[in-house]
C-alpha cells in the first residue's frame, strides 16, 4: 500500500510562518526604534541629513601670493513633503524673488522629489543669507546648506585659472561622485586639478525642531562623517608678471606667453581681451557668460593655446636650424639678395647683399631663407624633393609644432605642419620647393600657437631640449604630479648649430640693423626675431619672439598683436618690456611704457575679422 509523505509541506508551512513573524517583528522595530529616531520622537524633533561641501584648494604663483581661495555662501533648500501653509508674499519678499518664480521652483523641487532636499535658490552670499536667517524658521520645509564660492583677489590670469559651475548632466554620468547641483571644474586649472582642488563630502545628521530650529548634532554626531579640505596647488605662475602683461596689452587683441625655459613652468599667459574671472562666481555666472560669449571680441577665448597663425619671420630661425643639421648650409654661408626686387619671394627692405646666417637673422632677408628651404628640400642625399620635405617635415615637428603638449593645459590647439600626403593631395604628386616656398618664411599652410612659438624660444634658449610647457609647480602632499613634466624633449637638432642662432638673435637687439635695437637694455642681453605676419582679412598681425639673458636663460616669451602692422612697432617693445619686469621687478624705460600701455588697437580694429580661428 502506498502511504504518501506530507512531511516536505510542513516543512514549507513551518517556514511560512516563521518568515510573517519576522515581517511582523521587523515592521514593528521599525516603528518603535528606527521611526522614532529617524523620523518623529514624543518631542517633535526630527533628523535631517545634510551634506558637508569641502572648501575647494586654494591656488597660489609661484611666490605664494594667492590667486584663488573660498569665500562662505549658502544654498537654500527645500523638501516639499514638509512645507505648509506659509505667507508665500512674505517668503518672496525676504528671498528678493516674485510669487512666479517661487511657485516654478517648487513644482522643480517636486518633480524631483517630494521627500528628498534638493537646492531652492542657490549661491546666497553670506551677507544676503543673514537676513534670511533670522526668518527662516517661520517657513517649514525650508533650510540652509552652507557652500563656498571662489574669489579672486586680483582679476587676473582668467582663462588661465578657470572657473567652476553646475554639473551638467553629461558630466554626472561620467563620475558618480557628484550629485545633481554640485559644482566642478568647468576650465583652465579649476577643471585639469579637480579631483586635487574638489576635497571628499561629508554628511552631518542634525535634529531639527517643529519650528525648523536646528537643535544640534543627532546622538552627538555618532554617524556623521567630516568632510576633507581640497589640496592646495602652487603654480609657477607670476602674478605681478601676468598683472604687468595684461596691462600692457590693455585695448590690444592678441597673447603673451611667458615660459622659464628652465622648468617649462608657465610664467604668464595673457590673451587680450581678458575679464575678471570674479564674472563668473556666483548667481550671476550664466548671465556673464551669455555675455562674454556674445562678445564680438571673443573675450571668452585663451587666444594663448587656441590663437592659430602663420608664424611669419619667427619661424626663420626653425628653417635655419634644420638647414644646418641637414648641412645644406653652414654659419658662414652667403647668399645674394636684390631687396624688393627679388624673386619668386620678395625681400621687404634692400640691405647689404651678400649675407651670411647671421646677417640674414638680423637683417630678416626673406631671400635668404628661400634659399635656405630650397636647398633643404632639394638636398642630394635625398632621392627628390619629396623626400627632402619630409626630412624637413619630421625636424620641424621635433619642436613641438602640429601637435598639442597634452600638459595641464586644457584646450589648446595643435596648429598645423603640413606633410607630404597634404600636398601630394593638393597638387597631384606634382609639387616641388618652389610650388610650397610661402613655408620659407613661415607663411602658407603653417598655423602655430603663442604658446609652440613661446615653446620654440625656449628650445632655441636651451641649445635642442624643452620642458613640456606647463602650468603646476607643486600639489600639496603630492609630488608625482609635478614630477611628470620635469623630463626633458629633444629636438632633431644638434646643440651645435643653435649657437649661431643664438648669436643672431642677440644682435637683433644689439646689431646696428637689428629689427629690435631701439629696445635693447644696458643691463640685460637680449636674444630675439620680429616677425609680420600677413593677414588677409585686414592689418598685418605683429609678432616677437624673445629670451633673456643670453647666458642662462631665465625667461623665453612669445607675443602677439594683430591687426598692428610690423612686428618692431608693437609686439618688441611689449616683449621686452615684460623681460625687465621679471628680471629687475622695475621699468626704466618710461616713454616706451607709456606708448604701450595707452595704445587702442581694438577700436581701429574692431570691425576686422582676425585670422585666429
């Protein structure tokens, strides 16, 4: 007889049991315990979590004067589920907004969610929320959240520094540290450094009494957890070089960039038309912005690594080096020249004739470096001048030109070096030195940055090698990150050949003829090159490279003026000028300054397109 076994199902029934009692015992734990601690107790207090936002690093130059620190503001929050009736007219009246705007918000905050805080009116400062403050308790649902806006105490280096605002969506799914309504790094170092600058958040659980009082830390702060200060970034920055270089390019489209060749640490950028980088602090950050991007003048745009322009006769000294490592000419070799006369490229100015390297530097003899160019490119160890290019092609390239540095600098641009597909593609394989000879004297297809041309200088400074440009010095508690960029690049080139280089370039300041010599210092050795740069869509951009002090090299800068004509009329006195101020801390030379600091480019040439997108 078969006898079935219904020991299994009471197995099962025995378990069902057992799980609705623990349901029953957890629920009403619940509501004994965690209930009355979390939510309600017998004396109206509640808890409420609130988010510890860590004062963002502070930034300072390289001889410690701060550039960027924290100043207290406050966000106001608000959790629907908890607002009652309140006189909506009043409440507005204190927030200094309109019954619109307060009833948009709060449908938002709704949406959101009706349990958990989100910010009402954010970026109160300290001032403002005082008065709020005092009141706030008579609006339930409502409170404070404290934050830290950035402030700069000179309003200077703006595209340098950066600046933070409100994460947007795309950036809130690439790092789940954030939450909606944080801020983060948006540019310049404030975006490179942000996980250095941002700190870790904290969370403070308090209890809050019926009347929306703060009464204190919940069980004496037993679970909150402190929230961790961002570190500190030096950078090699220097303020009063930068304050001086924005001065001087005051009323002037265009850049300066500072490098000590030494570090490769950023001295100063400046790209004119600048702002105050307060702008863009606070409740009135999208306004400005809106502003500053309508701006005809492109003030928004760091001119200094996203500027592109042919480098004209500075780019001379490129096509001489590479001339003299593929020995198609030495120091000592002389080519004529028939001034304005000449041909296929024309020299701006009759000078002596024959020249040698040297005199050609001085001189700027465009006949010269044609002459140069072809015969790098038509070199006889080369099977054609396809083959010669490239060779060229690839020294040019060892200078840090066609490509980013791909530092610390966010958004720069890579210029452009044209290679040998480029014009295969253009002129169907059939090209030779004369069909690209605008390359000759940096004109053509060549596009470079302020800050390649300020790089090449300090190459040129330190006979073949650079520091990647950039613009840390150090991170507190943090030396792996400076570190990286103190591995030098080598050029193609042997140190050999740049002295003559360097020799020229000293008599440009120093020579008889020397396109700089009306900016020469007793006490310094200036090393430099003019170049004016063709602009097809008005006035020729003034351009100048420079050094000093020949010996050992403390600075190498690059400036740029457009739409100024020559490059000895504005961009030398500029750079040479920036020179005495870092190296004296002083200015002797008072006329030039003031021509310089009281010269209006803009509104002559306002209405021109400039060549630098």
């Amino acid at each position: 007889m078969y006898v079935r076994d219904y020991s299994g199902r009471k197995i099962v029934i025995i378990g069902v049991f057992i799980l609705v009692a623990l349901i029953y015992l957890g629920r009403l734990f619940y509501l004994q315990v965690v209930d009355q601690r979390f939510k309600l107790s017998a004396d109206n207090i509640v808890v409420r979590n609130v988010r510890e936002y860590p004062p963002r690093g502070r930034i300072y130059d390289r001889t410690n004067n701060l550039l960027v620190y924290n100043e207290a503001a406050y966000d106001l929050m608000v959790v629907p589920s908890q607002v009652k009736t309140i006189d909506t007219l009043e409440f507005c009246k204190l927030l200094g907004t309109d019954t619109a705007t307060f009833n948009k918000q709060l449908k938002s905050a709704k949406r959101y969610s009706r349990y958990k805080p989100s910010v009402f009116l954010k970026q109160i400062s300290k001032e403002d929320f005082g008065i709020i403050q005092e009141k706030l308790y008579h609006y339930p649902g409502f409170y404070s959240q404290t934050r830290t806006l950035r402030h700069y105490p000179q309003p200077i280096a703006a595209h340098l520094l950066g600046n933070i605002g409100e994460i947007s969506q795309r950036e809130l799914k690439k790092d789940r540290f954030y939450k909606a309504g944080d801020y983060i790094g948006k540019s310049g170092i404030e975006k490179y450094y942000e996980k250095q600058l941002r700190g870790h958040k904290g969370m403070k659980i308090i209890e809050v009494d019926v009347h929306n009082r703060d009464k204190g830390s919940y069980l004496n702060g037993k679970f909150d957890t402190v929230a961790i200060v961002g570190k500190n970034i030096m950078i090699g920055l220097d303020a009063d070089l930068q304050l001086y270089g924005e001065q001087l390019m005051q009323n002037k489209l265009g850049s300066i960039v500072a490098i000590d060749p030494g570090t490769g640490e950023i001295l100063a950028m400046v790209s004119s038309p600048s702002f105050d980088p307060n702008m863009l602090v606070g409740r009135e950050r999208s306004r400005n912005f809106t502003l500053l991007l309508e701006d005809t003048l492109k003030p928004i745009m760091n001119r200094a690594i996203m500027g592109t322009y042919p480098p004209g006769s500075t780019f001379k000294m490129v096509n001489a080096l590479v001339a003299l490592q593929e020995k198609v000419i030495y120091g000592g070799s002389e080519f004529t020249c028939q001034g304005r006369m000449s041909r296929p490229i024309k020299c701006t100015h009759d000078h002596i004739s024959p020249l040698a390297l040297e005199e050609a530097i001085q001189q700027s003899c465009n006949s010269y470096f044609w002459k140069t160019f072809r015969n790098t490119l038509n070199n006889t160890k080369y099977k054609s001048s396809h083959e010669g290019y490239q060779a060229w092609y690839n020294h040019v390239m060892s200078f840090g030109f066609g490509q980013k540095f791909n530092t610390d600098i966010p958004y720069e641009l890579s210029g452009n070096i044209p290679d040998s597909a480029y014009f295969d593609k253009l002129y169907r394989g059939v090209w030779n030195a004369l069909t690209v000879r605008s390359l000759a004297i940096g004109q053509g297809e060549i596009l470079v940055t302020p800050i390649q041309l300020a790089n090449m200088v300090a190459i040129i400074a330190n006979r073949g090698y650079y520091f990647p440009p950039h613009v840390v010095k150090s991170i507190e508690g943090n030396d792996t990150v400076a570190n990286k960029y103190k591995t030098t690049t080598p050029t193609s080139i042997e140190a050999r050949y740049f002295d003559v280089v360097r020799k020229a370039m000293f008599t440009v300041f120093e020579g008889e003829h020397g396109t700089a010599r009306y900016y020469k210092l007793d006490s310094i050795t200036q090393c430099g090159k003019t170049g004016t740069v063709e602009n097809p869509h008005g006035d020729d951009h003034s351009i100048f490279i420079a050094f000093a002090p020949m010996k050992n090299p403390k600075i190498a800068l690059s400036v740029i003026v457009e739409n100024s004509g020559y490059g000895s009329k504005w961009a030398a006195p500029i750079a040479s000028l920036m020179i005495e101020k870092y190296l004296t801390g002083k200015i002797t030379r008072g006329r030039i300054e003031k021509r310089m600091l009281e010269g209006n480019l803009v509104s002559k040439n306002q209405d021109q397109t400039t060549n630098n997108e």
